[in-house]
C-alpha cells in the first residue's frame, strides 16, 4: 500500500471546561486511525454556557494534558466550525457519543455541517463505558460540592477546578 500524500487530521471540537478524561479518551481512540487531532475550543459555544474556565485556560489545560504527544494541538476558533476546518484543509470532525441522548444533537450538527461544507464528514466515536455519564458541568458540580473528580480529570485540571473554585 503506498504512504498517504498528506498526514490525515481530525477537528475535535466542543467547549472543554474543563476537558475530561471522556474528552480524551475520544482523542486517544482517534489517534489510532488519524496521524494528528486538533481540539477546536469554539468561542461561540463557550458564549452560550456558564464557564468556569477562559478559552486560554482551557486551551492551556488542554496542552498540559498532551504534554507529552505532538500530535495533538489546541486551539481556539471563532464563527463556524465548517469555516475553520476549510482554513485548516481537514474535511473530517470527530464527536463523541456518550447516549443515545446526544444522538439527535450529533445527527442535526453533523449535517448542518456537511450542507454547509459538502466535503466535510462527522465521525463518531464511542467512549470508554467509564466516562459514558461524564460531562463537564457535571465534573464541575460535584468538585464544588466537594466531591471526588479524580477518576474524570488528569491531575492539573483537577487542581486547576479545585483552585479556581477556592477563588470564587
Ligand atoms: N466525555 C465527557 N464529556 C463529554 C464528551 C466526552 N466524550 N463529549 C461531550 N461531553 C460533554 C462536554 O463536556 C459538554 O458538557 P457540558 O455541557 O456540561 O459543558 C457536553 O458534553 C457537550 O459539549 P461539547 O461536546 O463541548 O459540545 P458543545 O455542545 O459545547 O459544542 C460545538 C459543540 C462546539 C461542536 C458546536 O457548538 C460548534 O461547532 N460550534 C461552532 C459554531 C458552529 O459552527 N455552529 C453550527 C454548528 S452546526
């Protein structure tokens, strides 16, 4: 088989506040078919929510938890997701499916996506069992309340949650 022209890269994109260990189990499990991903944290989708975390102490966190992988960058996008993908010539996004409740999001965001930019597909990817009832709200609540986040975020996010909540 020969060598494919150009590395094949992935958009993994979402708010990422903070990211999980469900966050990065999808990019993990990506990365044994996709030579690079890209963890697109949208500033539109962060406007719409109540954060925690800033889109650079996201990204921030983000490169901490793949420290130790090139593969992997994070960065921040503004307007459409299609418009972004275009600039960055990937054609393929990839989303985790914790439920089938996040089923009719996915579907109607994955082609949404691909009428506005017909070469673009949306994989999907399902996550670890373990991580299948995480989100990042609900990682945030628990800590606030004095729970044990350790089994959903790498160490420097759960530090970084439980030093901003100390803040607030
Ligand atoms: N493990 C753990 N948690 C996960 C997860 C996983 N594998 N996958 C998703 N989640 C959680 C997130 O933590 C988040 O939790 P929260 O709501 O408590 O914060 C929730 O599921 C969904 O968030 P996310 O995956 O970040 O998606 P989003 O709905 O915030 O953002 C975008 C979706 C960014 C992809 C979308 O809004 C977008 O593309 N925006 C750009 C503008 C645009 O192009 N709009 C048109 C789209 S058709």
């Amino acid at each position: 088989m020969s060598p494919r022209a150009r590395p094949q890269l992935a958009i993994y994109p979402g708010s990422f506040d903070p990211i999980t260990r469900g966050h990065e189990d999808i990019v993990r499990r990506t990365l044994r078919f996709c030579d690079g991903v890209v963890v697109a944290v949208s500033h539109h989708a962060t406007q719409l929510k109540h954060g925690l975390f800033s889109v650079g102490e996201r990204l921030e966190l983000i490169q901490q938890v793949f420290d130790d992988d090139e593969r992997i960058e994070a960065v921040a996008f503004s307007g459409l997701l299609v418009d972004f993908a275009r600039k960055r010539e990937i054609n393929l996004i990839v989303r985790g499916l914790r439920a089938v409740s996040d089923f009719e999001y996915e579907f109607q965001m994955a082609l949404m996506n691909r009428d506005l930019q017909p070469g673009i597909e949306t994989l999907f990817l399902a996550p670890d069992a373990r991580y299948s009832f995480l989100s990042a709200s609900l990682v945030r609540e628990v800590a606030a309340l004095g729970g044990d986040i350790s089994a959903f975020v790498a160490p420097v996010v759960q530090k970084q949650i439980l030093q901003k909540l100390g803040e607030q």
